[in-house]
C-alpha cells in the first residue's frame, strides 16, 4: 500500500512538471522514511524483549551500510545520518 502511494506521488510530481530526477529524489526519499520507521519499530520491539536472538550480527552492519549509502547519494543529511546511526547502536 505504501508503494502505491509513492507512485501515486511520482505521477502528481510529473503532472506538475517537477524534473525526473527530483521526483525520483523524492521517491528514494519515501522509501528513506519508510525504511527508517520499519528500523524504529524493529529497535522498539527489540528493546521490548521481542528480538529474535541474533544480536548485533549482519542486520546491524547492513543497516549501517545502507545509511551511509543513503549519506553517500546525498538522500541524508548529516545530522539525519548521525542521529538514525545512534538510533541502530543504542
């Protein structure tokens, strides 16, 4: 459903006339946040007792890679990036 939702918002950005690349900015954008609330709700189930073991194995090193790509493409900000690492690591 999600999905659908940035689609529907690349579809307005286009019929406005915004540039390829901004609208698809915008959409590594979405996808971002989305990510980002999908990592919050997996940290608070963790913190509530609900992690399924493993600890702090490839997931956390995956994690932290895919904010510094996200960094690295400009999509965050340093402050952004720095504030999801502290999220990730406690």
């Amino acid at each position: 459903m999600k999905l659908s939702v940035v689609g529907a918002c690349l579809v307005i950005l286009t019929m406005l006339g915004v540039a390829p690349a901004a609208a698809q900015q915008q959409a590594d954008m979405a996808a971002m946040q989305q990510q980002m609330a999908a990592m919050q709700a997996q940290q608070a189930q963790s913190a509530m007792g609900g992690g399924g073991g493993g600890g702090a194995g490839p997931d956390l090193t995956a994690e932290l890679q895919k904010l510094g790509d996200l960094k690295a493409q400009g999509l965050l900000t340093d402050e952004e990036f720095a504030a999801a690492k502290a999220r990730l690591l406690g």
